[in-house]
C-alpha cells in the first residue's frame, strides 16, 4: 500500500463518544474535517481498506491530556492504551496499537470538570447547564446561561467551523459612541523615586498585615510602567493606591496624595466599565482600605462591594481547572500566577465580610468558591485576617441551617477568642469584631450577652494594649481610636461593677489619642464617650435615689408570733411542747372541730362580739344569735 494513497492528513474535531465501529475501539465517533489546520494538530489516517468509516486514530490532537480540542469544545479527553480488533483486515496482518501519551505530557493535579465528566449528557447545550465561561484576554467571566455567552455555545453544540466568540452581540442599539478612556502619564503625579520610598512603607505596614500584593512582582511592574508611561495601563491604579496608603502612613506624606487618590478612581471607574482585571480588583481593595482609613462608613463598604463584583468579573472566584470552558486558553500551571489569584480573592472577600459585618450591611455571597485559600507566609497577617472573616456568621440567616443565630455567634466569639497573634492591628481587629457580636448578642438575648461578657472583656483589655503600642509608634490604623471607643460602649452595656472598673482606663486612652492626633474625629469620639459615661452615672445616681427613698428596716421588738416561730423551725424538725407541763387542759374537741375557725395571730375577743374567746367552742345557735357568719369548708381553707 502506497504512502500516498493509505496516508491522509487531516484535521480532526474529537468528541467523547466512545463506540466500536467494526471491532476497533477508537474515540471518534463524529468527524469534522476543517480547511485549517492552525487551531488542530495535524493526525494521520490509515485506510486499510475497511470502509469509510474504519478509521484508526493514529495521533490525537496535539498530545496532552486534555487536548486542546476537548477543552475549547468541553469534550472528555481520552487516550486509549491499546486497541483491539476482532477481526484483520485483508492482509491479516494486525492493526498498529496506538501509543499512550508521554507521562510528562499527562496533566497533574486535581482533575478538570471536563475530566470528570464520565457521562456526557445528550441535551443539547447539557454539557454546559451551569458551568462558568472565562475570557482571559478580557478578563470576561460570566455562566454558561449568560445572554452573551449563548451565541458561541450554540455554535460549539452545532460543531461550526467558525464558532462565535463571547461577545455582547445585540446588547443594545450603539446608537452612542462607546466611551473612550482617557490617558495618563502617571510620571505627572508620581516621579520614580516618590514611588519608591511610598511602596517601601506600604509593603512595611500595610501589606504586612493584607497580604494582598507580592513586593518583588510589584517592583518589576512598575519599573515597566515607568519605563513607557504613556498610553492606558489598569497597573496605574494600583501604583497610585499603594502609594497614597503608603503616604497615608508616612510621617512627611506626598504634597498630591488627594491626587494619587482621585487619579486612582478615575482609572479605577475606566477600568470597572471596559474589561476590567487582576489589576482592576486589587485597585478597588486598595482604595477601600483608604476609605476605611480616611472617609466615612458607607464609602469603604460600596467600594468593597464593587470590589467583589470585579472579583466575580474576573472569575477570581473559581479555579482556573474548574472553569468548564476557557478561551482562549489561560495558564493552569503557572503557581506564581494561581497564588497571586487566590491571594487577591480571599483578602477582597475577607475586607467585604469585616466591613459589612461591622457596619451592618449585606456582604457580596458567591454561590459556589472553588478557589483555594492561601498558606501562611513568614512575616504576614494575611492569613489571620481572612480566618477571622471566615469565623463571622452571616447576619441574614437560614432558620434550617442555623436555628440557634445565638449560638452561633458565641461559637465564633469562642473562636476569636481563642485565636492568637502578634499583630497589634489584628488583636485590634478581633476586639473590633468581638464587639460587633456582643452588640448583636445585646439585641437579642441579655442571657447570652451576660454570659460571654468576661471573654469580651479580656479581649478589650488585650485591645487598649494594642491600640497603645501602635499609639506610640504612630501607626494610625482605623482602630486605633475605633476599638477603644466601642470598649467604653460595650463596658457600659455590660453594667457590672467588673466591667466598669475598666472605664477610667478606657477614658484615659482615648483622651491620649486625641491629644497625640488632634483632629476632629479623635476629639469627638473622647468627648462621646465621656458624655455616655456622665449618662450613665446619672442613671445610677437616680437608681441610688430611689433605694434610698425606701424606709431603713425596723426590728420588731414584741414577742414572736407563732408563724415567726415556725419559720425558724426545720421542714423535718418536730416542736417541742411540753404537753404535761401546760396549766390549761389541751381541748382536743375544739381542735378537732373541722367548723371551727380559729387565729393563732388574734388576740382574745379580737373581732368576736360579747367578748367571746376565739379559744372557746361555739355552737352553731350562738353564732347565729351573735350574729356570726359560718364559713364552708371552701372559705375555710382560704381563711387567713
């Protein structure tokens, strides 16, 4: 058999259809043959003879495991360790075996959704009910049931040569111009050796303590930007958020630090709206940690919130082997790139859940997270404070899931408690925590509120000491003055004598931090809490008032009464009369007379007409001639 004549090169599209056709077991089952050959490897088709359809694979695609034939078209990729055929052909001689795959060439590590898919399901469009697409190059993330997602789907499921890409088509009319991002030369806002002493003091406090950008990494990055700082690069956003922080926490702080920040917005706005990224996210959480530090509440949890939907824009979320489909295809085995992705997701999730918590506002929730948390690394919090986020119940909960919400967030108070760390700012950040559960336990159960009160104590005092520490170095963390305030409040809603011993203490330290900063916020938050401890000495001022108004107890100098002495007698103690002693005889018939009401406590006469002795027996014709009611036995056994 000629070469030319047995040998076809063709580009085959495989699916993972496994079936017999003639006795050889192959994987195609549907064969497409394209014009091209730039997106698939070249294969080698024998014809022995056998029909059109007996047809034997010799090489599969281009040769790992998947291929990239079944990743781009969501098929089961398969290599088949041998064949066998149940009958020769013509020749009789036997098929050739195909060979397995070189084991370098094998994907390691956990299998991809599309490996474990066993089971193909023959829907159309089945194959990717609830499965994720991602875009790389836009760093475009959306379900497979997304209206911009479905076009290229169904030209995947209708096997088209030329297959739609993941485009918004007919999003709207385009009737406007789409905006056009404006350029920044950020050499105008920020020379080179300004950015190198500002990120040297981010990365020396705040990243410390976030974790959220790698140093080394950084440095190379910017060194690029700077070298062709023209044109539109999402990196300017995080250059200028670094170092507004790291101007923010310096003691000589940039002239322009306003315009690092609003250059930084605008950027990050451009970006939020046209393929926003990596870079995108890690901006957005660098400005909420700003905001946190120097603007209102409400500004640092909007920013947070925007900054999780850009996670979510950016698949930040998922791991990149559990997205069904990517295309192009993105790195998988980068663990440089994997690291720095799991890093940004936990640390932007972890700012959202300890904002909204503290707050009180709704956090962003993902329905599935497949994205690994990151280990601890020599010298950073960062793990610490994504493990406190994790540890806080949700403040909208599911009564079937969790029927005890007190439970639960005194199990997460135990947790805080329990957790231990060098960090000034993380001991500050779980006192800030501790105390937005006791305020939830305080609203809904003063059992559950008093019986946890020593262990938000101990981390209030663990807390003054923090925010001391950090006071003297200068380091102005939001909770620096936030912690210590909040631990007066939580020390006056306790109320004990305990809890309020601490409050001369907690006084004092605010009034040193508003005399070491000076400002507006620390002066107003001394002057708060000052007034809502004059508050509450009036209120024990008054409660004195009014036990003092009550008469001072008088002993009663007269003789014991009978009840008095009874009192004194055990449940099991039987007195001690002395039958035989007394002058008068025992009248047993008057005792035993169950119509006879009698008073131990009234003295002779008392209330009996003609001066009869309550100790006499009457007979029912006096009573009625002295005119005295005959209780029953009912009025009888109520009659004091």
């Amino acid at each position: 058999m000629q070469e030319s004549s047995s040998l076809l090169r063709l580009s085959l599209l495989i699916c993972s259809d496994m079936e017999k056709v003639e006795g050889i077991s192959h994987i195609t089952t549907k064969v497409f043959i394209s014009s091209s050959n730039t997106s698939f490897s070249s294969v080698l088709v024998s014809d022995l003879g056998m029909g059109a359809n007996e047809l034997i694979v010799i090489t599969v695609a281009d040769g790992k495991l998947p291929c990239g034939t079944c990743v781009r078209y969501e098929y089961q990729c398969e290599f088949p360790t041998s064949t066998k055929r149940s009958s020769y052909g013509p020749t009789g001689d036997p098929p050739p075996e195909i060979p397995p795959p070189p084991a370098e060439l094998i994907q390691t590590g956990p299998p991809s959704i599309i490996q474990l898919q066993k089971h193909p399901l023959t829907a159309p469009g089945a194959r990717f009910h609830h499965r994720s697409m991602l875009d790389p190059v836009k760093t475009r993330f959306v379900r497979a049931n997304s209206a911009i997602a479905f076009p290229r789907i169904l030209g995947m499921d209708l096997e088209s040569e030329s297959i739609p890409r993941l485009h918004s088509f007919a999003w709207h009319c385009g009737i406007r111009a789409e905006h056009v991002e404006d350029s920044l030369d950020i050499t105008t806002l920020l020379s080179r050796d300004d950015l190198r002493r500002l990120a040297k003091i981010y990365f020396t406090v705040v990243n410390v303590e976030f974790g959220l950008l790698d140093e080394t990494d950084f440095g190379e990055r910017a060194s690029v930007r700077y070298e062709n700082p023209h044109g539109i690069d999402d990196m300017d956003s995080v250059i200028l958020g670094i170092c507004a922080l790291g101007s923010f926490f310096s003691s000589s702080p940039h002239v322009r630090e306003n315009d690092l920040v609003r250059g930084a917005r605008e950027l990050l706005m451009e970006k939020s709206i046209n393929h926003p990224g990596t870079n995108n996210v890690a901006g957005w959480v660098l400005r909420t940690i700003y905001l946190r530090l120097a603007s209102r509440p409400h500004g640092s949890w909007i920013s947070s919130s925007i900054a999780m939907h850009q996670v979510e824009s950016s698949g930040l979320h998922k791991e990149i082997q559990t997205i069904a489909v990517v295309y192009p295809a993105a790195p998988t085995g980068d663990h440089k790139v994997a690291k720095a992705r799991r890093r940004l997701f936990w640390v932007a999730r972890a700012l959202n859940i300890i904002l909204s918590f503290e707050y009180g506002r709704s956090r962003v929730a993902f329905d599935v997270i497949t994205t690994k948390r990151f280990a601890a690394e020599q010298g950073s919090s960062a793990h610490q404070f994504v493990e406190l986020a994790e540890l806080l119940p949700n403040d909208y909960v599911d009564r079937e899931r969790e029927p005890d919400p007190p439970g639960a967030l005194c199990t997460a108070l135990t947790k805080i408690e329990d957790l231990k760390s060098s960090s000034p700012f993380i001991q500050l950040l779980k006192a800030d925590l501790a105390f937005a559960i006791y305020r939830r336990l305080w609203l809904m159960s003063l059992t559950d509120a008093k019986d946890r009160a020593e262990s938000v104590l101990g981390i209030g005092r663990s807390a003054s000491e923090a925010s001391a520490t950090l006071l003297e170095t200068r380091t102005p963390w939001w909770n620096v003055v936030h912690a210590p305030f909040q631990f007066v409040c939580v020390m006056l809603a306790i109320g004990s004598p305990r809890a309020l011993a601490h409050i001369k203490d907690g006084l004092g330290l605010l009034r040193c931090i508003a005399e070491v900063y000076g400002t507006h916020m620390t002066r107003e938050a001394y002057n708060q809490a000052a007034a809502l401890v004059q508050m509450s000495r009036r209120r024990k001022e008054r409660e004195l008032e009014a036990l003092n108004a009550a008469p001072e107890l008088e002993r009663h100098e007269g003789p014991p009464t009978m009840s008095s002495q009874a009192s004194m007698v055990g449940l099991t103690d039987v007195p001690d009369f002395d039958w035989a002693g007394m002058e008068v005889p025992f009248e047993w018939e008057t005792f035993l007379n169950p119509e006879l009401v009698m008073s131990t406590q009234q003295p002779t006469g008392y209330g009996m007409p003609n001066g009869m002795d309550v100790m006499s027996p009457i007979q029912p014709q006096q009573r009625a001639q002295a005119g005295v009611h005959q209780p029953g036995r009912a009025e009888m056994r109520f009659q004091p």
